[in-house]
C-alpha cells in the first residue's frame, strides 16, 4: 500500500505553491509515524499577499486584480485508501493528486512528501 498522508505531509500545485498539512484527525486510533493521519478534503493554497498556515511557498496564480491562489478540489479515487478509513472517510495516501481552481484556470495538485514513515494501529 502506498504511503498514507500524514500531519507535516507536502503537497505542491501546479503554479509552485507547496503547502504542509498541519492538521491531521487527533481522534483516530491509528497513527503514522506518530502523527495523525489525514482525511481526504480540499484545501487552499496561500499567495505572498495571502499567506496560509503551513504554507511552504506561495502559488504564484493570479488574475488582473491581484493574487488567486489554487484551492484543491477532492482528490482522485486513485488518492484514497480503499482499506483504511478514519471515522468512515478514506485516508489520502501518497499517490493523491486532483485538480486545482485558480485565477489562471484549472491546475493540478500533487504530493510531494506524504510525511509517513512508520504505520502504526491500536
């Protein structure tokens, strides 16, 4: 199974934004590496007018009025575990990626570093 995406995970869009996750799902009995896991969802990225937490760099898309960074549509079923799930919803796993909506149209989202190394139940 492919490495699942965890709190300190980076993901990166298509205009060079890169964002770490920084919450994961502090309830749930499994955890890799120590950290929780995260549940599949969108997310958005910053700009360098715009910050967000976590954001590594910022996406560089913009529109005639300014910045318009990518926000991250739900991933692709490729993305989601089909055997491990958190409250019922499918973690998101290494080879997550999806499409983006930004000023400059429609982007990608990949994962950079899925922040996983050990896998952990109870």
């Amino acid at each position: 199974m492919p490495l699942v995406l965890v709190e300190g995970a980076t993901v990166q869009c298509t205009h060079q934004g890169r964002l770490t996750l920084m919450a994961g799902d502090p309830g749930s009995p499994s955890r890799a590496g120590g950290r929780p896991r995260r549940q599949e969802g969108g997310l958005a990225f910053g700009s360098a007018a715009t910050p967000v937490p976590g954001m590594v760099s910022p996406c560089t898309a913009t529109t005639p009025g300014g910045p318009q960074p990518c926000v991250i549509a739900p991933a692709t079923p490729d993305g989601w575990s089909r055997k491990l799930t958190v409250g019922g919803a499918p973690v998101l796993l290494a080879t997550a990626s999806g499409v983006t909506a930004s000023g400059q149209g429609p982007g990608r989202w990949t994962v950079a570093d899925p922040g996983q190394t050990v896998l952990e139940t109870r």
